[in-house]
C-alpha cells in the first residue's frame, strides 16, 4: 500500500455507449492503476506514484451480461430472438449472475485501488448498495438489503415485518477486483425498459420482481440529477474528493 492515498476520484460521464466499448475502457483504466501499482513497488515510498481512481457513469443499448458464477440457463432467449429485440449478449469477468443494461438504466463503474481507501470488498460492496440506497432515500423511496442477495430492493423487509409485501429490486450490482482495483459495478433502474428482464431470469432470482425509479414514483426521473445524487452520496461514504 501507498504511503500516501490518493482520495481524488475523476468523474466521468460516457453518455450511451456501447457494451464492448465500456468494459474495453474498463480494462485499459483498470491496467494503468496496476501498472503504477507495480511501478510502485521498486519506488522507496517517498518516489511512489499515486494511483488514480475513477467512476464512469454511462447507459448502455439492450444488453444482457452473465457473470462467472451465472448460469446460461438464466437467458431465457435465443440469438434470432435478441437480434429482433435489438439486444446483444456477453459473458464478462465480474462476480453474479445474468442482467440487463439499457436506455434509461444508471449504470455505475467505480475503478478504485482500494488501496486508497480499504482493501474489504465487503464493506466495498456494501457501500455502493448504501449510495443508491440514500439516493432513493432523497427520492422518498424506502429500498435496502436483503440477506444474502446483492442488490438494492424495495420492500426488502421480512414478510414476517411486511406480510403483504412483494419485493422488487431496483439495482444490480456485480464487481471485479484485481490487486484491489475495482471494475464493473452496479445498474440501477432509473427509466429503464422493464419489459426485457422477461427474457432472463434476473440475477439468477426466478421468484423475485423488478422495479425502476420510474414505476415507483409514477414519473419519469432526470438522469442528471440521479447521477449528481449518487455521485454526493458515493464521495461521503467513500470520503472522496470528486473531480469532473
């Protein structure tokens, strides 16, 4: 680790673009935070280069992405099917199961050294799940966690709590790490298409819905703002310095 942390985070925000395109940017900002990282490591620690940290907000055309531990199974769809629906399909290298990128979609790609704030991936991921938590939370919108599934929900109580309850999910999340820098990221359904997760089996979950911003609150929702709210609430709980 650094003996200095470097806690300047650069915002980016990419606009739609395509799937390959993203992570291929992922990838190459993921491989020049771990090429300083090893540079580092013949610097005594008053030569050290800082490393740098980003967050890259975009929104995607209709893709469908598996991860590592996801099933093809969960795809519910063949190639002719997807290419009338305008979809593609990838497998890709984060943890988590299979989900849907699309217009109106917030998707969220933190490529952080978690050497310059704590190396628990954990706490990591659970801190992004608070981010959209309190982001919604400004939207009136009660959403948390559920034990043992990855995400943010809303009615996400126990039916024991919440007997007539039905819970939705309105974020994904899935991550990388490599040498604690992170890639890949969470999904949260802002104005999103919700009619193409009927052909997956979302997050591997058969027995659960999915929600957006949009539905619960009856309106359609500024994707500015919802990206200016989680960046705030990213920079407290990471105690971040953004920089656009």
């Amino acid at each position: 680790m650094n003996s200095i942390c470097n806690k300047q985070v650069r915002v980016q925000n990419l606009g739609l673009i395509d799937y390959q395109s993203g992570w291929d940017y992922q990838e190459h900002l993921l491989a020049d935070v771990i090429a300083t990282k090893i540079a580092n490591r013949n610097q005594p620690s008053n030569q050290q280069s800082l490393t740098p940290n980003y967050v890259l907000f975009c929104q995607h055309p209709h893709v469908y992405t598996l991860g590592k531990s996801g099933k093809e199974s969960h795809l519910l769809a063949n190639d002719g099917f997807l290419e009338t629906i305008g979809a593609t399909y990838y497998k890709i290298n984060r943890g988590g199961d299979i989900t849907y990128h699309g217009p109106g979609q917030l998707v969220g790609y933190p490529i952080l050294d978690l050497d310059n704030f704590f190396t628990d991936i954990h706490r990591y991921m659970r801190l992004l799940e608070e981010a959209v938590i309190r982001t919604l939370a400004d939207y009136g919108l009660d959403a948390g966690r559920i034990d043992g599934l990855t995400g943010v929900w809303l009615d996400y109580e126990t039916s024991e709590n919440r007997p007539n309850g039905s819970p939705r999910k309105i974020c994904a999340m899935g991550v990388k790490a490599s040498r604690w820098v992170t890639m890949h990221g969470f999904a949260l359904n802002v104005n999103t298409d919700l009619s193409y997760f009927n052909h997956i089996v979302p997050c591997g979950i058969a027995d659960k819905a999915v929600t957006s911003m949009q539905v619960e609150l009856g309106r359609e929702v500024s994707m500015e703002e919802v990206t200016e709210r989680v960046s705030r609430h990213l920079a407290e709980l990471f105690e971040m310095e953004l920089i656009s």
